[in-house]
C-alpha cells in the first residue's frame, strides 16, 4: 500500500469523543500516523507479517495502519474505556477484526503518594512477546504525569522483541537516548515531525499549536 493510500485510509478513523486532559488524549492524526506505520514497514520491515502491540492505543489509528500495512496480529492496549469503545468502533468499521485485538489495561501505576511506576503484573505476562512495538505515548506534561513518557517507552522495549517506535518531544531527545543505551536499546531519530493539537480542553488559548516530535526507533544493542 502506498503512503498516500494508506494516509487517505486513516482519515476515515473516528476519534476521542470525550476526550480525557488527564489521559493526555489527543488523536494522532492520519498525516502522523501513516508516516510512522509506512516507515517501519519500508525502511525496516518491521509490520509486514509481523506480531504488534499499540500501547495507549486511544481509538486505534496506528493499530488499524499496522493491520492495513500486513501485521499479522496487533493487540491495542489502553487504560480508557470509552476510547477502546470508539477504536473497536473503528476495528468493525474497517473490517480488521481478525487481526487486531482491544484489551483494557495500565501501563503504568500510581502510588497513594503520586509517584508513577511500571505496571510490572502486565509486563511480566507480555515480556518479549510481540514483533514491534509502536506508541505515540503521553508526553507526561500534566501534573502527576512526569516521567510517563520514559516508562511508556521502556514498557514498549520489554514487549518488543526486535523493535519500537515511539513519537516524542523533540525537547527530551538526548535523555531518551541515554535511557535507552542505558537499557541495552540503540536508538535512531528517524525523522522530526509536527504534531498537530488541536484546540481541545478549556485550557486551550490558540485553535492550534504544533509541537516538535521526533519518531525515535529503539532495536536491541548486538552484542
């Protein structure tokens, strides 16, 4: 499938009815969402055929591109239920129920005293279990959301067997990398983009802003 064919695709997925400020949800848009999806597969090969799993996968549009780019299965994971209705909506809709399945789950957890850590019940169960991980995860910029980020992408990397990708601020690129060679990970900038957000929450004084993201691709260090 051609990029363009794929991006007109992902236009059709229906986004975050109620979306959630504390959750972080803003959709990822079918401009971000192909570009991701379409290079894993072309540069690297890493969806055709292959087993993936979507953390926080919202309403679905990066778990729908993988299917449409030859995942043979996609397990989208993500805390809210209302967003995995609306991305089982879209799974029907797209007619890809044999290859990707929705299941409510936390990445992470948060203490009486607010300090956010790994779900480790969840990561013991899928250690190395999929192909690829893809997640574009919360930028953890809302209180009691620090760090977030970081632990998202070291869930993806305990899950992946062979690589992840992941959209993150460009602003947090050096210490992402380190965290990763610190975990055994290489990690490769694969292009700066834009990520749209629309105006969405009260909060919100501009109809939009663009936040400089950078698609990082994480593949174990050989020895």
């Amino acid at each position: 499938m051609k990029l363009k064919q794929l991006e007109g695709y992902l236009g059709d997925v229906a986004t975050f009815k109620d979306p959630k400020v504390q959750l972080e949800q803003y959709p990822t848009t079918a401009h971000l969402a192909s570009r991701i999806i379409y290079t894993a597969e072309s540069t690297h090969g890493d969806i055709d055929g292959k087993s993936v799993v979507d953390l926080g996968c919202g309403c679905g549009v990066l778990s729908i591109a993988a299917s449409m780019m030859g995942a043979s299965h996609v397990l989208g994971i993500d805390v809210d239920t209302e967003a995995l209705e609306t991305a089982q909506e879209n799974v029907d809709e797209f007619e890809l129920t044999d290859t990707i399945d929705l299941v409510q789950g936390s990445i992470c957890s948060q203490s009486s005293a607010g300090v956010i850590s790994l779900n480790q019940e969840m990561l013991s169960r899928m250690e190395q279990m999929f192909d690829t991980a893809i997640l574009n995860p919360p930028f953890g910029t809302k209180p009691g959301n620090k760090g977030i980020d970081t632990l998202f992408l070291q869930a993806a990397c305990s899950m992946a067997r062979e690589a992840v990708y992941s959209l993150h601020k460009t602003s947090t690129r050096d210490y992402l990398i380190k965290k990763a060679q610190s975990w055994g990970f290489e990690c490769e900038v694969l292009a700066e983009l834009k990520f749209d957000v629309p105006m969405m929450y009260k909060f919100h004084k501009k109809k939009s802003v663009d936040v400089q993201v950078d698609l990082l691709r994480l593949s174990k260090r050989q020895p």
